[in-house]
C-alpha cells in the first residue's frame, strides 16, 4: 500500500490544477484518471480575463470570440459584436493533457487508466494497488464516487448536455450562437460555436430527456447540409450542495458544482477554487476551503441561479421580447463592453451608472420578474 499526503480522483482539469498546486507546494501527491483518452463532451468556452489567470497557453486557443448572435424561439435575433475578443474556444481534449502534464511536472505521480473504487476512511482502492492518503479530492465529476464515499450530498440539480461537432461554415464568424428555444433545449439553451474546422453544435436539457432527438432537429433545422463528425453527451452540476468538504475529504470542480449555473460552465470556477484547494492544502490550511471558495464564488452562483429561476419562467413570447430588446445598438454595446461572463451580478452596478440606459434596463428586468427580484445583488 502507498502512503502519500494527497490523493486527487479524477484527471479534468479541476484535478489535475489541484494536484500541481499540491505537488509544487510540496506534498506527495497522486493523481487517478481512469479515461485519459476521452473524447471531447465540452464546448470549451471561457472568457479571455480567465483563460489568462488559469494560464491556458496560446496553442490551446481554437478561435477567439468577438460577439454573440442570440435567436429568440419565434424568429427574433440580435447580433451583438464588441470590438475585441471577449472569449476564447479551447482545444478542450488538449487542456486536459496539458494540465495533467503540468501536475506530472510539478512533481504529483499520475495514474492514468486506473480507477478510484471506493474509500473507508484510511484506504482508497483502486483497480491498481491500494492508496493510504492523508487527504483526499474528489474532482471526479457531477455523479462523484468520492462525495458518496464520504456521505457529502449531490449538486442541486444535474442537467444533461449533448454535442456534435460538425463540418460546416460558421454562419457568424467570431460569434457564438445561442437559441434561447424551449422547443430544443427545455430548462436550458442551446448553441453553435466556432472551434478551428469544425462547428460544435450542442444543448443543455433535462436528464432522461430527449436530448439527443432534440439536437437532431437543431442540426436539421439549422445546419441541414452540415455532416457530423462526432457526437457525445455529459452532465452539468448547477448549484453546490450544501456542504463540499469534511476534515479529510474535498470536493473540487464539478463534482461540488462550481459552475455558473447560467450556462454550465465548470472550466473557469472550478479552475479557480481548484488552484485555492491545491494552495490550502499544501499550506496545511484546508479547513478554509469550504469558506474560502463559497466567498470567492457564492454570490455570483446564488446571482445566475436566481437569474435562470427568472428564465425559466418567460414564455417564448417573452423570451422573444427579451431578443427584441438586445437588437438596442446601445444596450448591445453596453452589455459587451461591461457585462463580466464570469461575474453576471456585475451588470446591476454597471447599469446604474449608465443613465441613458435605465429605460431599457428597465425593461429587462421587469420581464425577468422585477427589480426587486436582483435588489440584493446591487453593488
Ligand atoms: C456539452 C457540454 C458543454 C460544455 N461547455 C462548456 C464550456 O463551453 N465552458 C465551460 O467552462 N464549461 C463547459 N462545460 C462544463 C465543463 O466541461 C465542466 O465544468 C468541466 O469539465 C469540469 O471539470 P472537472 O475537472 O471538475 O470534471 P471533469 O472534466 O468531468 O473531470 C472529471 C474526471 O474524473 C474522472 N473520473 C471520474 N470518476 C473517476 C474514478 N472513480 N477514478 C478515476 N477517475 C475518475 C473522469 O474520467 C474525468 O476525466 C460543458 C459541459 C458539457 C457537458
């Protein structure tokens, strides 16, 4: 049996950030992935501020983003274009390489192809030899075996994603499109997003759904002469549980959800309360995780879970209004120019400061349910 200070389960990236910051910090550390060949279940999207402070290096870039189209379910479109990369779309098979290349780097071993089976306090099995960590991460996804092992609960929610790449010209270059359609993705979005040759076409919904179907008839109806190239599916955590750590045991990623539960993505907070673990870790101080992550991340997570609550509620009626509104040159300029992706909550201060715009803004949030729904989150 190995004895080390710190065992991480799960290879992705919020694994793999932690185990570095661990291993440069001085701890022995082992990293478990038992599918470091998966294919791609991720449209890799991040905005360029968090590509920079996770350090993504240039050659994991497969396009840089300068605007959004977003398509009402009845018609309505608006196409919002900044006037500089507001995004970057990654090689997401390569970040997950090239992240566990630099915990292997900073010094943790890395079991790639093998299995973390179970737990019983002091010993952590696996389908090679037998682990007897001090500490242990479970940065192994929404359905975390880790999180069952220590009796820490699930997210609040998993919703479903599905994703095809295809061959197909980018109707908007540069742009993300987004189909706020309820008709395709129920509960949730769908999209098409730029990525090198090819398109990644895909959707959130419901687990058990028909999702599958349901990006069929997206990939008929919009890109009809397109041909798919692959297709695959993965889980999205919205909203942490309410606890996501005990003495010994911590949660990182998607297995705590650290995700924005606006559009599921998982690189960008879990990347960062991955480089807070591995920190409080190697410092010994790992009893302010819990706090410690909940304070960078919690309000904007309780903001975007609110915020979805509302958009969960418009009709498409509504949500075609909503489009309606953002065809506005001026609000279009506004929101790309000081919408934060990472920090939604920030458009309320902003927005205060930008008179010229309350009329509008005002009717933005009167159709997401009224001010007094966001009033809290006015900085
Ligand atoms: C269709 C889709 C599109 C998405 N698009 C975006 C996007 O554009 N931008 C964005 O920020 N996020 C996106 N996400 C979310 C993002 O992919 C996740 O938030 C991110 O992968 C979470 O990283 P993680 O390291 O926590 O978990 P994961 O990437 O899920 O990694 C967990 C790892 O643990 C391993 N593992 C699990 N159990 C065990 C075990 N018992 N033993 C050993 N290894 C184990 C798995 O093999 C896996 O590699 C998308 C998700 C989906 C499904």
């Amino acid at each position: 049996m190995l004895r080390v200070d710190l065992a991480v389960v799960g290879g992705g990236p919020a694994g793999s950030i932690v185990a570095r910051e661990a291993a440069r910090g001085g701890l022995k550390v082992v990293l478990l992935e038992r599918a470091p060949n998966a294919p791609l279940r991720c449209t890799g999207i991040i905005s360029t501020e968090a590509g920079e402070e996770l350090g993504i290096p240039g050659g994991l870039v497969l396009e840089r983003l300068v605007g959004v189209v977003v398509h009402g379910p009845q018609g309505t479109r608006a196409v919002l274009t900044g006037d500089s990369t507001k995004a970057l779309v990654l090689d997401r098979v390569g970040l997950d390489k090239y992240l566990r290349n630099e915990a292997r780097e900073a010094g943790a071993t890395v079991w790639e192809g093998v299995s973390a089976k179970g737990w019983d306090h002091s010993v952590l099995f696996t389908s090679e030899e037998k682990l007897a960590p001090e500490l242990l991460v479970g940065a192994d996804g929404a359905l975390s075996g880790v999180a069952r092992w220590a009796g820490l609960p699930p997210p609040q929610e998993i919703l479903a994603g599905y994703q095809a790449e295809v061959e197909a010209e980018p109707r908007y270059p540069g742009h993300a499109e987004i189909f706020l359609d309820p008709g395709i993705a129920p509960g949730f979005f769908a999209w098409a997003v730029p990525a090198g040759k090819l398109l990644r076409v895909g959707l959130v919904t419901h687990r058990g759904g028909e999702g599958y179907g349901h990006l069929k008839s997206l990939l008929l109806r919009e890109f009809p002469e397109s041909r798919v190239v692959r297709i695959s599916g993965g889980l999205i955590p919205l909203g942490p549980p309410p606890s996501t750590a005990t003495k010994r045991v911590f949660l990182v990623g998607d297995a705590a959800a650290q995700t924005k539960p606006l559009t599921g993505g998982g690189l960008y907070y879990g990347g960062l309360a991955a480089k807070l673990l591995g920190r409080l870790l190697s410092e010994g101080r790992q009893a302010e995780y819990e706090r410690a992550w909940r304070e960078k991340l919690g309000r904007e997570i309780e903001f975007a879970l609110r915020a979805r609550r509302a958009y969960l509620d418009l009709s498409p009626v509504k949500l075609d209004y909503l489009v309606s509104l953002l065809r506005d040159p001026e609000l279009g300029k506004f929101l790309l120019a000081r919408g934060d992706m990472d920090r939604p909550s920030r458009i309320l201060g902003e927005l205060r400061r930008a008179p010229h715009l309350w009329p509008l803004g005002l009717k933005v949030l009167k159709t997401l349910g009224g001010f007094s729904r966001f009033a809290q989150f006015l900085q």
